[in-house]
C-alpha cells in the first residue's frame, strides 16, 4: 500500500507538472531574466504547486495521523497561498514573512510544536524555558527562507530538500518515528517527480510556491523528528541543513555590511560563486 501509494505520488507530480507550467503562463507567473537571473528566456514559476499537489494526494491516502497533523496541513496551506500570489504577482518580502509568522504561529500555538528542552551529553537537561517559543519560530521561518534563498539554479533548491528529506526520514526511521518517515517520504517522492522537469536545463521552476512548502515542511519535519531528544541529535537537522543555513546566514551579514535591506535580492549566494 505505501509503496503505491509512492509511486502514484512520483507519477501525479511528473505528469501533473506539465499543467501547471501551462498554467503559469496563463495567469503570468513568470520568471522574466535581469542581470541577476542565471536564465536566459521567460521561465514559468509555480512548479511547487505540483509538489504540494501530489503531497495531499499521498496524504489523503495514507493519512498518515498524530497531534501535529491538522496543523502542519493548515500551515502549509498558507505557505502554499502565499508562495502562489507571490509567484503571480512578486509581492514584497513582508507579505511572505507575515504568512510564515501566521503558519509558524499555527504549528506552535495550535499545533503544540514547541523545543522545550535537550538531553546534554553527559546527563542533564538544558532547558529553554521562556525561549522556547521564539526559539521555535526562528527555525520554522529561518529555514523556511533558508530553502527559498538557494533557489537560484536548476535543480538546487529540489535537490537539497531531497536530501535532506532522505537524512530526515532516515533519522525518523532509526529513531521510530513513523510519522515523520511517511510524511517526509510522501514529501520526498512527489519532489523527486518534479525534479525530473526540474534538472538542468530547467521546463519550469518551482518558484516561491515550492521553495516554501518545502522550506517550512522541511523545518517542521526536523523538529518533529528531532524535538526533546539527545543534544547530538538536535546538531543532526543543522548538520543536514548547513548549505541552506551557512548560505542565509552570509548573506544576512553581506547585507548588513553593505546597508541594504535583508529582503534585497543578490548575485553573491554560494551557488552563484560556483557558477563563476
């Protein structure tokens, strides 16, 4: 049953990816080239919706089911919204900050997902107490962002979110936790199914739409499989998610330095220096 399950999953984002680059260009959610873009011609955005659609169809099937569930569907969901009217209309960063501040606040405070504590490695707790909440915010809406800012070639933001999918799930299952295994593998197969109009050269882009979902999916997969365990464990996501994180972090400061707004777009990621 998973196992078809996965498979119809692969098949729905392959097959259902052509359609949604046939309708980006309907509603215009385009990508046009400037001087900061690595692409040449009109790309259609909006490929995410394909990943978020052959998401809920594995979900609806296996319904895969614990206190977080209802939570991280109506939080993604509006990740989902947001990334779609971004992709359509490029609104300004603070549109797609409110959103993920409203979905963060979903998972934390109607969800119940919150980092309390972590075991020490040589006994003990250390706790977060009054942190814990802001705590969990940042890293729901850093790595978020942290996905979304890799977004800048063929394949990369797609291909990192699989392995990090793969590292996750991997952990979840060593650690018995069936949830996050089914969840992330359903994530996982409809990413790949998309990767393959995705690789290089690029048929359509995931835009914000994929960037999003799978930046805040990513993020709260890792806290529900990591969350009030073994302090080598809480290193574990931070470990699997270093480009996207090293990457945001650089390019915070790079806009610090040079007194520009964080939301400014650049030329400068890590997978631009590596183009050149």
């Amino acid at each position: 049953m998973i196992f078809l399950t996965l498979l119809m999953c692969f098949l729905i984002s392959i097959f259902i990816t052509p359609l949604v680059k046939k309708l980006a260009y309907k509603i215009r959610a385009t990508d046009r080239p400037n001087t900061r873009k690595v692409h040449q011609k009109l790309m259609p955005r909006l490929g995410g919706l394909a990943i978020y659609i052959a998401f809920l169809a594995g979900v609806f099937i296996l319904q895969p089911v614990n206190q977080y569930s209802a939570s991280i569907l109506i939080g993604s969901g509006i990740i989902v919204i947001s990334g779609i009217l971004d992709d359509m209309f490029e609104l300004c960063g603070k549109f797609n900050l409110l959103a993920q501040v409203v979905a963060a606040a979903i998972i934390v405070f109607y969800g119940g997902l919150q980092i309390t504590f972590i075991n020490l490695p040589f006994g003990g707790l250390f706790e977060f107490g009054f942190l814990s909440i802001p705590f969990t915010f940042l890293w729901i809406i850093g790595i978020t962002n942290a996905i979304n800012l890799i977004d800048g070639l063929d394949g990369l933001a797609a291909g990192v979110s699989s392995i990090a999918l793969v590292a996750i799930s991997g952990m979840a299952f060593i650690m018995g936790n069936l949830y996050v295994v089914t969840v992330g593998s359903i994530l996982l197969i409809s990413t790949l199914g998309f990767l393959y109009h995705n690789f290089y050269p690029a048929k359509i882009f995931m835009g914000d739409t994929g960037a999003l979902f799978l930046g805040f999916m990513i993020s709260v997969l890792s806290l529900l499989g990591f969350k009030n365990i073994t302090f080598v464990s809480f290193i574990v996501p931070i470990i699997i998610l270093g480009v996207p994180i090293s990457d945001t972090i650089f390019a915070i400061l790079r806009r610090i330095i040079n007194k520009q707004p964080l939301s400014s777009p650049d030329k400068s990621h890590l997978h631009h220096c590596l183009l050149r």
